[in-house]
C-alpha cells in the first residue's frame, strides 16, 4: 500500500473493528472506511473504535534537546548539531493506552512532540527535496525515565521501555506545514 497516494489533508486513522486492523480517515467525528486506501463510503461513529497507533512504523528516530527551553530546563547546552537517538518499535502505544512505568523507577517525565512521518524510503536527501519524502504529522509522547538518562549518557534504555511511545491517534497527511512553530499537540 502506497500511503503517499493519500489525498493531503487526510486525517488517517487505523483502528479495530470486529478483531481486524482497518484503516480510515476521519472527520466530524465519524470515520470513513478505506478499502486499501480507496474510500467505501461506509461510515462509523469515532467514539465507538479502538483507534491504534496512526501506522506502524520500521524505525523511530528521534531528535534531542530539539528547543532551547527544555536544553535550558535540563542544564544543557543547546547542540550544534541535532542529538540523536532512536526508541525501539516495541515502545509504541496508541491513545488512550496506559503507560507501564517501572516501580523502581525515580523520575518519569513526558515530552509532546509533533511525529514526522516518512512515507518512502530516503537517503542523503538534501534541505530542498526533504518535504517530498513526509508523509505527514502526528502527536508523539517520547516518555522518559530521567535517573537513567542522566546516568547512561546514551538515552535508549530511559526512553525504550515498553510503553514509552504514546503515538497518534491521527495522522495528518500533508508534505508541509506553513508555520510549524505554531502547532501544538493534545
């Protein structure tokens, strides 16, 4: 399935009905039924699905101390170069799950970020084509265990866990966002 053939605008969703995957776009809190990514017609009420995480992902990269004021919050310097760590598929919940935080744990923190998703595979794409490779955007929670973070200095194991990974419910297909810095995610 070719999701970069999803009409920009679409707010993709993949929920369960009747113990199958399906996928959708809603609005106005009903969800269309797709058929691959063909439009059925057939309707559904949102509030009676069990929405999953928007798509399932191959790998999730992440960047660190991605703004000033959490670098600023944290006592570090800001980068000169994006930090990068990636966070284990296995970390991924969809909304509305709950996070398992570990009982020996000490300090647990959540980070709301806007998910960018790829929607084809991509290598050495320079400034200038990197929209073409989007998919689109999502709400992401990267959950963090602060006491390991801070001690292992490679952040995999503070933000892997199981769990760790509050994604979606929606993806919002569109290559570009006009003013991104004015986004906020709930």
């Amino acid at each position: 399935m070719d999701m970069m053939k999803l009409e920009k605008g679409t707010l993709f969703v993949r929920f369960l009905k009747d113990g199958q995957v399906c996928c959708g776009r809603i609005a106005g809190g009903e969800v269309e039924v797709l058929d691959g990514l063909s439009p059925t017609g057939r309707k559904l009420d949102a509030k009676g699905l069990k929405f999953m995480t928007p798509i399932d992902p191959v790998k999730i990269w992440c960047i660190g101390l991605n703004y000033r004021e959490h670098a600023k919050e944290s006592n570090m310097a800001v980068p000169d170069e994006p930090c990068i760590f990636m966070k284990p598929r296995t970390c991924l919940i969809a909304q509305g799950e709950s996070i398992r935080i570990p009982s020996w744990t000490g300090r647990v923190d959540y980070e709301g970020e806007l998910a960018v998703v790829i929607g084809k595979t991509c290598r050495n794409v320079n400034e200038a084509g990197a929209a073409d490779c989007i998919l689109g955007y999502s709400c992401f929670n990267d959950v963090s265990e602060r006491n390991l973070q801070q001690k292992d200095g490679q952040w995999i194991r503070a933000k892997g866990f199981d769990t760790f990974g509050p994604f979606g419910p929606a993806l919002l297909v569109t290559d570009k966002i006009s003013d991104a810095a004015k986004l906020t995610t709930r």
